[in-house]
C-alpha cells in the first residue's frame, strides 16, 4: 500500500500552485478527482508546449506535467444543479482544495462552514495570492504578481537595467512545498482528534521565507539591497562566465580564499591573480568588472563541462548553465528516475516530474496520463457517486455533466 491510499480529496485547484500540490498526492496513493469543465478552460490548458505543435485544450503538455493519474470530471458549476452534485462528492471526500479568489466557494455556498455542515471532518486547504481577510485578500493574479509583491522582481536583474521577473510563476513552484506538509500536518491532527479543519495559505507570506536576509537586513539595518545581476556580496568571483561555443557558460562562486586560490592554480597562477588587489575578499569586490572580464577571457577558451569538471576535481564551486535538452539527459536525474514518461493521447509520449524525494518504503507511482476535460466524468459518477445509468444520461442531456469532445476548441 502506498502511504495515502485511501486519501480521497476532491480537487477544485487550477493553474500551477494548485495542481503542483495534489501531484504529490496522486503520486503516492491518493485518490484526486479533479472538476473542469468546457466552459472555462483550465489556464494552464493554453499553455505551451503542446502536443503535435497544434493547440488545444488537451494538448498541453505543461498541464499533463501536473495532472497525471488525477480523475476529470466535466461540471457545468453554473447549473442549479451542479450543487447538489459537489455536495455529494463532498460527502465522500477527506479534503477539498481549492485556490480561487477568496469569497468565490462562499459564493456558490461551499465555503467552509457549509462544508462542515455536511462532513464534520472536513479538511479544505484554501490558497490564495494573499490570504483570507485583510485590505488586499480580493486581488486577483498570477505567480508573477507575487514575485512583484514579494521584493524578488526589485532584487531580480542588473544594477543598471529595470528589474526582472524570476522564471515563470516562480511562487507557484514555491508554494507547494509548504501545502503539502501543512495537509499532511491536517490529516495526522484528525486521524488523532477526528477533528477537520480550514487550512488558509498566503501565497505571498510562503514566499517571503525566501527572502528572510534582505527583509531583514531592511529591517535590522535599514539598508535596502539592490540588484546586482549574478553577483554575491560575500563571494568573488561569482558569475555565469562564457565558454566556447553559442550560448555555453559556465558558473562559478568563490566564497572563500581557498576557493579563490585553487580557482588560480587551475588557470596557472598568471601574474594578475598574484596582484595584491586580488588577495583579499574585499579586494576582489572592490575590483570586480576587471576581476569578471579578465576571468572571462580565460573561460571562453574552455569547453563548459570540461572546466566545470577541472574546477571541481580542484575544489572550486562550478556548475555549468545545462539547456532544457541537457536538463531532460541528465545522467544523475535520470539515474533517480525523475523523469517518467507517460503516453498521451493528445499530448503524445512526454515527460511527466517525480517527487523530489524518495521514501524508502513505499514507490511513487504515476497510474495514468493528465486527463482530457471531462474524461472519467461517467467512471466517477458509477465508482464513487454511485448513480445509475439513467440518472447520468439525464444529467449529460441537461448539461450538468460533461464528457469529453470529438474535437475540442483551441485552449
């Protein structure tokens, strides 16, 4: 068995941050039916790359990254009926997850308070760009907003330049780390008190862990850092340096004297490294463009993972900048088997994340691709609602429940 099958939780999450959290619970045993519909595609749906280079609601493989082994369920959560349809799932459900502006579940009568009316123990885990409550916990927006609100967008780009967004929604990839161990915190607090419980997860306040040393550099010091492109202020030198080829770099990050040495061996100790400017952490910053630019010179005569593997073996901190083909042929992730490869039927063979980790006793697993919009809609209404044939087709007819398309619309 693996460690949370029997977990049944019933999925109203969307996009990244959401999705991203019941992958790992899908992964390992939790039953997650998921509620979509045609009407309002998932967001996530529209975005690249997509299967066959040809958009579509089902085609994208971001999505499929994030969806595989979860059930679709097609509702139409603007018919009267569709209500009654949740309440039932509700009933059956350990947990309901959501992540829609707060005060949208109270609207459709499935906040909290109305949940708990129907189960007791309800567990509903609630994230936000904000949280619950305060002047701004109406905004809406995406990761990058958050990234803005957060300070990272101030403290992301060059000195000289404006600022820049970190990669993506980068809070979305944030945000699950501590949803997930919250809900499991949830669920051990009710198997011991029966008790369920609302679990509300500022989005912006997770991502603020992630910038503890400036806030409180600011806060201690009243000194406000500022952009710095791939600097350090306790390393030199500290930077991504060109290497031979289109586009190939190499980083390199010296914290320490013995770093700086070592990296001075390895390029033959020339006369500018021996200079008295250069000895000292405090001189190497004080001199940094001249330090960058003649260390630059001697890496572009390298071939990157040549060097990265001198500078290594020799006890200098290297890593060189891998491209998304070279990500996907890692010999060390793929020697974990973070990569699994599942094969869609709109999507095509792609690659779907593993967990981060691994448990000794217990194997993550991936049962089937993301689903279409709608595609076990009639499976879930037998297996768990326990409706009959003719109470389906009457909800399908009334355009309550949905059902995969012949050919759906681009996303």
């Amino acid at each position: 068995m693996r460690p949370l099958e029997g977990l049944k939780v019933l999925d109203f999450f969307w996009v990244a941050v959401g999705p991203m959290t019941t992958s790992y619970l899908v992964e390992y045993g939790a039953t997650v039916v998921r509620i979509e519909s045609h009407r309002r595609p998932e967001v996530l749906r529209s975005a690249p790359p997509f299967g066959g280079n040809r958009r579509g609601v089902n085609r994208s493989a971001y999505y499929a990254n994030y969806n595989a082994g979860k059930y679709g369920f097609g509702l139409n959560l603007g018919h009267p009926k569709a209500m009654e349809i949740v309440k039932r799932f509700v009933r059956w459900a350990d947990v309901v997850t959501e992540n829609f502006t707060p005060g949208t579940m109270e609207k459709w009568g499935l906040g909290y308070e109305d949940l708990r009316r129907l189960k007791p123990d309800i567990i509903v885990l609630s994230t936000s760009m904000l949280g619950r409550g305060g002047p701004y916990s109406q905004q809406p927006g995406f990761g990058p907003v958050l990234s803005s609100l957060s300070g990272m967008t101030g403290l992301t780009g060059w000195p000289d330049r404006p600022p820049t967004n970190p990669y993506g929604a980068y809070t979305d990839f944030i945000v699950p780390r501590f949803a997930v161990p919250a809900l499991l915190a949830a669920l051990d607090h009710r198997r011991r008190t029966g008790q369920g419980q609302h679990l509300d997860l500022s989005q912006l306040e997770a991502a603020l862990y992630f910038m503890a040393p400036p806030v409180l550099d600011y806060a201690n010091n009243g000194h406000e850092p500022q952009r710095q492109g791939n600097r350090h202020p306790a390393a030199a030198p500290h930077g991504a340096y060109p290497c031979q080829g289109e586009d190939r770099w190499c980083t390199i990050a010296c914290f320490s004297d013995a770093h700086w040495q070592a990296l001075c061996r390895v390029m033959g100790s020339p006369a500018w490294t021996q200079e008295e400017r250069f000895a000292t952490l405090l001189g190497r910053k004080a001199h940094e463009d001249e330090l960058d630019a003649r260390l630059s010179a001697w890496t572009r005569t390298w071939e990157a993972h040549a060097l990265m593997r001198t500078l290594q073996a020799a006890g200098v901190p290297a890593g060189v900048v891998l491209t998304n083909l070279e990500v996907i042929a890692d010999p060390q992730l793929n020697h974990r088997g973070h990569f699994v490869y599942l094969e869609h039927p709109d999507v095509g063979r792609h690659p779907v994340q593993r967990s981060e980790f691994r448990l000794s006793r217990a194997a993550a697993e991936h049962p089937w691709p993301a689903p279409r919009i709608g595609q076990h809609t009639v499976q879930v209404c037998k297996e768990i609602l326990g409706m009959s044939e003719d109470e389906i087709t009457a909800l399908i007819a009334e355009d309550v429940l949905e059902v995969p398309r012949e050919e759906e619309e681009p996303a």
